[in-house]
C-alpha cells in the first residue's frame, strides 16, 4: 500500500488501517491484515481485547442449517464452518466437531425440524438428515420418552469463543498489529487524508477503518455516514454446569424453536459440552438499551433454570442423572448479540464513507461466520488499494502446553524448565504459577484478574476464584509492579482491594 496518502500530521498516530473492535469479528480482520505490509492498529475500549460481545456467547459453531436461505448469514456460516479445523490447528486452540442433534417432542416440531433440514439443503449443509427415534439414539443416545425424532448436523462444533479471539490477537500481534486497549472512540471526521479517529487517548488516523464494534458498530457508522444504521443489544443469560459432568453430554443439543416463557427471540435453549470440559445451558433473549450491560438478570436465570429443570429428562444425559443437577451449578454469566434492525448481517464498504468499512450486526452466527466475513473483505480491500504481501506473515501460533492436560513425564521437564510449574495457584483447574506469568509477559500482557482468567481458566472451578483469587492479585501485582489497590478485575473502576489493611510484611 502507498504510505504517502497518509500525510505527517504532528502529535497523531497515523495508520494505513485501524480497526475499531476486537472480537471476534475485530480479530479476524486484523489477522487478515496482517498478512500484508501495512501499519495497523486495533483500538479496543476494554481492558483485554474480546471483553465485549464476543466472550459472552454459547460456544457452538453452528453448521448453518437455520440460517435464512440468501441471507449474508447463511452464506457466511457455512464457509466460516469450513475453516475452523485449519484455523484452530494454526493458533492451538481446541476445536471439536460434536455435531448438532435438534430434537423434536412432536409431529409439529418435526415438521419444523423437516423445514430447516430443507432449508439446510439451500444452504450447502453438508450431513444435514431429519431422523426418526431409532436413528437419533443411535447418534446421540438414549434421548426422553416422548422425543420422537430429531435434526442430525454432523459439522456443528465447539470452541472457546475467548480462547480463540486471544488466539487470533496475539496471531495479529506477533505479525505486527498494534493493540490500544483502554482505548474508547469517541468521534470518527472524514479527512482528505483519510479518517480522524478521536479517543479518549488521543487522535488516530487512517486511510482505511474497518467497523468492528459491536453493540456500538451503528455508532461507529453513524459518525460517518447518512445512512444510519441500528443496533439492538439482545441479552442471553447462561448457566454452567461442573466440570464433574464431562463427558456425560457427547453433542451439542437444541429443543425445535418454540417460544419460550415470556417471550424473546431465540434460536431457543440449548445444552452445550464445552472444549474444557463444563458444561453450557442457555439462553433466553431479551432486548435491552444498555450496550454495555452484561450483567446476568434473576428472570433470566430462573427462565434458563425453569427450563432445564422441566426439560431435563429428554436430554441422554438423564438416564444417569435423572434430575436437573441444581448443585452443579458453578457459574453463570450472561452476553449481548449486536442485533441489526436488518436481521442481517451488514458487511462492506459504506456508500458515501470510501474507505470505511462495516462488519455491523454480527450476532449468531457471527463466531462461526466472522473468519469467513473478513477473509472475504479483507482480500476486497486488498485488491482495492493494492496492498503488498507481508513476506514474513506466519499464520502459526506456537504455546506452550498446559499443565493440567500434561503426562507425568512432560510435567517433570516442565518442572525442571521452571520451578514456577510447581507451584498450583488454581487448584481446580491445575493452573500453575509459570501459566499465569505467561499470560503477564504474553505479546498483549493480561494485568487484570479477568485478563488472567480467560488465557489460564483460573478461577474458572467450582470455587470460581475463592482460593486462586487473591494470589493471582499478588501475583500481578509482584510481576507488573502496579499496586495491589489499583489491580482490576476487569479494568476501570473494578477495583478488587479498594485500600491496603495491612503494610506488608507485619502480618
């Protein structure tokens, strides 16, 4: 790309490209970038990158079977699928194909169950079949007495949604982006050199802007543009089960779409196996004015707990636990899906913004789908303003093994590599001193207890952090030199020690 459209401009940092948001729709395209010769940033107004959207959803890469025939949704869902087994192999994150049963309890469901499999088949669904009771329990297994069919999807999967959006940054990182965190847009102009990007640290500049925010994406386009666009944050409250249960759910699981108690707008519950092990039930839906706000509500954890509590017994995993494990319940957490008014995703180059371009409305099945999105858009842009190929670009991301998933005898070497390995901080999950120093030191350093949470799992057990908790605070707080007061579970005024009791050492 000619770096002379980008002009000397004193006390602002100027970029070939920026993009606003890093999720996963805002990862995606800075790793796609970065396989050019650009300078490039990401700003992200969060304190980690994937604190927004994209950590708080349901995990499941969809197969695409019920996304709307000729919708940006449908196409994009099946070719992000496609490419999760090499992308996952390239950054070491874990990826399993489970596949997705959607099971009926009527004549009515299956004819539901018999449209989406249509619908599947205009999609491109590879595997997609309607099956009778047999055939289903011979796929996923003993299922409730009045289940009397269901919908198999061979290519449904799941992923770390946190784990993978990391992934992807520290990718982008190691190939040369440049990550702002703390960093808020407050205001996008229109410049003859490109775009003014005023934040709260400062002004950027850049020919190119891609429009990865999110909840706040309508926001973003808004500034620049006549056509307006909006947004509707929709909130999905979760719960999580132990990890006690592994193993005892093979396949992702959906009821057919009915309305739920109360309403909402819902792909309808589903029960998740996670990558690590829990377990995810959820969720209901409920549109919201926050955009921000992902606080977990007790309506909508009593709707997710009432339906699992009196649907329990048509999933396989009642016939060893005839009822709803309310004691396993470890956690919950609830998430946003950037809704467009369009119901639709909405992707490219805005009409009267030239070199502005949106990736708005990603909700589900935006994790499985924004990979494919940026893929396509990037190589777009790339032609556009003939960008030069970065030589150096390594799609590779190389980390070490974790504890917990080591044999004895590498836990000896790892041991003998560094003593920090025999020191357990996290006793539920098996989460050692050396992991979370890694995580400090990594390429975009994790230096609040949440940042440390979703690179490790620690304070992810049944204790949810009651044990690990104050050690990892020490922890950061020794490696960074920040004061034990100013350490963050989240960043701004999520303080966890608001004043010391003690001077150090007299205890």
């Amino acid at each position: 790309m000619d770096r002379n459209i980008l002009f000397f401009k004193t006390g602002v940092s100027m970029y070939d490209a920026i993009v606003i948001g890093s999720g996963v729709s805002g990862a995606s395209v800075a790793r796609e970038l970065s396989r050019y010769k650009l300078k490039i940033a990401v700003l992200e107004k969060g304190d980690d990158v994937c604190s927004g959207t994209s950590k708080g959803n349901s995990a499941v890469v969809h197969s695409g079977y019920d996304a709307r025939y000729g919708t940006n949704k449908a196409h994009y869902n099946v070719i992000g699928n496609a490419m999760y087994d090499n992308l996952c192999h390239e950054l070491s994150v874990p990826f399993v194909r489970n596949g997705t049963i959607t099971y009926a309890l009527s004549e009515e469901e299956v004819e539901k169950l018999q449209e989406l499999t249509e619908n599947a088949k205009k999609n491109k669904v590879p595997g997609v079949k309607l099956l009778n009771r047999k055939e289903l329990e011979e796929v996923g297994g003993d299922f409730g007495a009045e289940v009397c069919g269901g919908l198999w999807a061979p290519t449904g999967g799941v992923v770390c949604p946190y784990n993978l959006v990391i992934a992807m940054c520290e990718n982008a990182a190691e190939n040369g982006v440049e990550f702002f965190l703390n960093t808020e847009v407050n205001h996008i102009e229109k410049e003859a050199i490109g775009y003014s990007i005023k934040t709260n640290r400062g002004e950027f500049i850049s020919k190119i802007v891609f429009n990865c925010a999110g909840t706040h994406a309508d926001e973003m386009n808004n500034f620049v543009s006549s056509e307006k666009l909006k947004i509707i944050p929709r909130k999905g409250n979760y719960l999580i089960l132990d990890r006690k249960l592994s193993g005892k759910v093979k396949n992702t699981i959906f009821q057919a779409p009915k309305k739920l108690p109360g309403g909402g707008h819902t792909k309808g519950m589903v029960m998740v196996p996670t990558v690590d092990g829990t377990i995810i039930l959820g969720c209901d839906s409920t549109d919201v004015d926050d955009k921000d706000d992902v606080s977990t509500t007790r309506e909508g954890i009593e709707a997710v707990y009432q339906y699992f509590s009196e649907n329990w017994k048509n999933f396989p995993v009642s016939r060893e636990i005839p009822e709803f494990p309310k004691k396993m319940i470890i956690s919950s957490y609830a998430g946003l899906r950037a809704h467009s008014v369009t119901d639709d995703f909405i992707i490219g180059e805005v009409k009267d913004a030239e070199g502005f371009f949106n990736m708005a409305g990603i909700e589900s099945p935006g994790l499985t789908a924004a990979p494919a999105i940026a893929a396509e858009l990037v190589s777009e842009v790339s032609k556009k303003y003939i960008f030069e190929i970065n030589p150096a670009f390594n799609p590779l991301r190389k980390i070490p093994k974790q504890f917990r998933d080591m044999n004895d005898e590498e836990r000896i070497k790892a041991l003998e590599r560094d003593k920090n390995y025999g020191k357990i901080i996290c006793r539920c999950e098996e989460v050692t001193k050396a992991e979370i120093l890694q995580a400090i030191n990594s390429i975009i350093p994790a230096k609040s207890v949440n940042a440390i949470k979703m690179r490790t799992r620690a304070g992810m057990g049944r204790c949810q952090g009651g044990y690990c908790g104050p050690e990892i605070v020490s922890i950061i707080s020794e490696e960074t030199g920040i004061p034990i007061t100013e350490i963050t579970l989240s960043g701004e005024d999520s303080f966890i020690v608001p004043y010391e009791t003690c001077i150090p050492g007299e205890i």
